[in-house]
C-alpha cells in the first residue's frame, strides 16, 4: 500500500473501518502513518488512540487482536476498511462488535436490529464451539458432532428431501423453516470436515470471476 497516496486529515490520521471476513463491521477507529505501518509489517491491527496520544494494538492485553487479511482506501483515499480476522469479541464490552445492540441505549428486545447475512458467521462460531464440546451426553449438536460425519451428513440428505417436500406446499414459513434447518447442518458437516461457509463463498466467487472476467 502506498501511504503518500492517501489522504490523512489535519490531524495526520485517517479512519480505518473495521469488517470480518463474514461482512459484519466490527469497529471505528483512527490510524495515522505510523500506526498503519505498525499494521502492515506485524500483520495486526494497530490504532493510533487520540484521548492517549500514542499507539494501540487492539487487543494487546484481552488477547482479541485483527489479524488483517486486506486493507483498501475508499474512492477519496481518506477513509481505509481493513478487512480482518477477528480473534475473539471486538467490542471493549466483550461483545462481536460495537455495533452490537446496546441495552442502555441501542436497539430494545421489542425492536432488534434486522437479520443480515453477516449473522451466519456468529452461527458459525457457536457451532464451532459445541463442536470442541462434542458429546454424546451434551446437547443436541454436541450429540452429533459426536456422532461424527456420517450422521451429520445422513441429517443433510433428511434436510434436504423436506426442504424440497416443503418447496410442492403453499406454505412459506415451513418451506423456510426446513431450509434454515438444511443451512444448519449444512454447516455442521462442514465445519466437521475442516471447511466452513466462507470457503463455499470462495468457490462461487472464484467461479463467477471465471465466467465475468473479473477478479478472482
């Protein structure tokens, strides 16, 4: 990344938009030319704290670092998203991210923030989680990724015929219910055979970009 060909502000920073490889924006923060180079040469997010005049690594102490997978300037070159990698809650209140609902003044129970794709990816690390706590005797996803591959997989294929069962009906809640099952398990045979849904993603860009000549 050239630096001279960004635009930082009087103050000599430039705000850097933080997002997971899943699309959630996790945080906002400020980078100035030092910090942004921190970034670049050890791999980990490294702001520039104005109330303290000096350089963080977000996550130094908690241990829930950015580990930066891109950095990209906007049209104007004076506002960075850093794509990244997070290795826990990003969010000083230890929730995913600063986004987050807050209960003293974000969205109430009564009105939740809308459902968005990004969510699949906090999925995905619960189901990550019962799987390091799988057991025969724990709950029902621990249960079946004890049982292992072949009985997850068996659960796909069953998904997978009443979603299409589901799709002859007039009945939308149902159809869409069976398919939330399916991209349930799906995800669980997944993760047990060391993919994820990210990686799916990767294939279908990589085709599309074959087929448009785009990027890869």
């Amino acid at each position: 990344m050239d630096l001279a060909a960004l635009t930082f502000d009087s103050a000599g920073l430039i705000p850097g938009i933080v997002q997971d490889r899943a699309g959630e924006v996790r945080m906002v923060a400020w980078l100035n030319r030092e910090s942004l180079q921190r970034t670049l040469d050890t791999g980990f997010v490294t702001f520039w704290s104005r109330s303290r005049q000096s350089l963080w690594v977000k996550g130094e102490s908690s241990g829930n670092r950015l580990r930066v997978v891109q950095i990209r300037p906007d049209c104007d070159a004076d506002a960075l998203l850093i794509l990244a990698d997070p290795e826990g809650p990003s969010c000083h209140r230890g929730t995913e991210s600063c986004f987050d609902a807050d209960p003293e003044g974000g969205p109430s129970a009564a009105q939740p923030w809308p459902a968005t794709l990004p969510w699949l990816g906090r999925l995905e690390a619960l189901l990550k989680s019962r799987r390091a706590l799988a057991d025969l005797n724990g709950s029902y996803t621990q249960k079946l990724f004890a049982q292992g591959v072949d009985r997850i997989a068996k659960k796909v294929v069953e998904e997978a015929g009443e979603v299409v069962i589901a799709a002859k009906n007039d009945d939308r809640k149902e159809f869409l219910g069976e398919a939330a099952d399916l991209l349930f398990h799906l995800d669980m045979l997944l993760l047990e055979r060391g993919a994820s849904l990210l990686d799916v993603v990767e294939v279908l860009h990589r085709r599309h970009a074959d087929r448009t000549g785009g990027p890869a």
